[in-house]
C-alpha cells in the first residue's frame, strides 16, 4: 500500500476539494442557463401599477413609441376638447384614493375597475395641469353631454362613446359619482380630474370634474 507525507495528503485532498467545487458550480451554471432559456420569461412590456401620487408629477414628453399590452387601454381621445394622450395603470395611492398618473400629460386607467369596453364601471383619471404645463385633462371641464370619447387599446382597436353626464362637485362628494353607474348602461366610463380653486396649502383644488360617457355599439 502506497504510503503519502503530509504535504502529499493535503495537495490530494486540496485536489479534490477543487474538482468537487467546480462540478457543483458547473451543475449550477448550468441549470441557471436552462432556466433561463426554457423557463418562464419576463414580461416585455411594465405591468405594474402606479400607487403613489406625486406631488409634482413629471412633465416629461411622452415618447410616441409609448406601449402597453394588447388588451389595456392605450390612448384617450376626446373629440373637439384638445383631449388625448397616451394610459398608464394606476391603483391605489398612499391615500387610499385612486392614484394620480406620475405624468401630467398621461391619464390612468383605474385597474380596480373594468378595462374599457367591458361590461361594467371603467375609470380614468388624469391631472388638470402641473407647476408650468397644462395636464392631459385641462379642458375637461369644456366637455359636454354628446362629445365622442375615442380609447384606443394596445391591439389599436378604437371603443367610442358618448358624453351623458358632466359634473362639477366638491371634494367630499366625488366618490360617490366617480364610482356611480347607470344601472340602464352596461359599460360605462367615468373620467375625473381637478377643478375650483387651488388651496396652496393642501396642494390641491376644492372641486372635482366627472364626466361619464357610455359605450356605443
């Protein structure tokens, strides 16, 4: 039987302990690279929700490569307004209110209420102006009942609908209309954004706009 000095043992053990290392890091790499080439991809389009409101939104140009998966909404439109600009989703904020966009010149689609065209209450809301720049929703309190409201989703389909309603009221009073549907209509939308005087203090206005418009065949 072959008999090792010291030296000799520990070189052949320190030896083995490197191709065992390297074996299990093989293994390792390996089963990274399968996972990644055969397990599930990433989303390639942002998905996430906006639930933080901004004090001071941005008033950045919207890049006109701006996308969103096929089946949520892309862009508002309203007719004759100088409306239109380009959705983001947005949830719940640190309010516990709906979220305002983190971009003046974006509107948001609610995304704890139907996607539009669907049956059921839609809700987009959008900023009156920003520190230098008007928002996206500035003359919404231009709009009247018989506009034509365009949402164009991310497969380029257009929904049309029509103004029935447009309201101005108080703070305290918007929910109860921003969340109200006709019971005679089946999809609805309600649209929101700021309006009255601006309280300096609060950073923010007394009076809120609705306009509720429905779905057209």
């Amino acid at each position: 039987m072959a008999r090792y000095s010291p030296q000799e043992i520990i070189r052949r053990f320190r030896s083995v302990v490197f191709t065992a290392t390297t074996v299990v890091l093989c293994v390792v790499v390996m089963a990274l690279i399968l996972q990644r080439n055969h397990g599930p991809k990433p989303p390639s389009k942002p998905t996430d929700a906006i639930t933080y409101s901004q004090p001071t939104p941005s008033e950045a140009k919207v890049n006109v490569d701006y996308a969103v998966p096929d089946d949520q909404p892309l862009k508002i439109e309203i007719t004759g307004r100088d409306i239109a600009g380009y959705i983001q989703r947005v949830g719940v904020d640190q309010n516990k209110a709906v979220a305002a966009p983190n971009n003046v010149n974006l509107a948001g689609w609610f995304v704890d209420s139907v996607l539009p065209g669907r049956k059921g209450l839609s809700i987009i809301d959008g900023h009156v102006d920003g520190v230098s720049q008007p928002g996206i929703f500035h003359n919404l309190t231009k709009v009247v009942s018989g506009d034509s409201v365009t949402v164009t989703m991310g497969d380029k389909t257009r929904l049309q609908y029509q103004v029935f309603a447009a309201r101005s009221v108080a703070v305290d009073e918007a929910s109860k209309y921003l969340y109200d549907q006709d019971p005679s209509i089946s999809s609805q939308l309600n649209i929101i954004t700021c309006t009255g005087r601006y309280d300096a203090v609060k950073k923010s206005y007394d009076k809120r706009v609705i306009v509720s418009a429905k779905l057209l065949p």
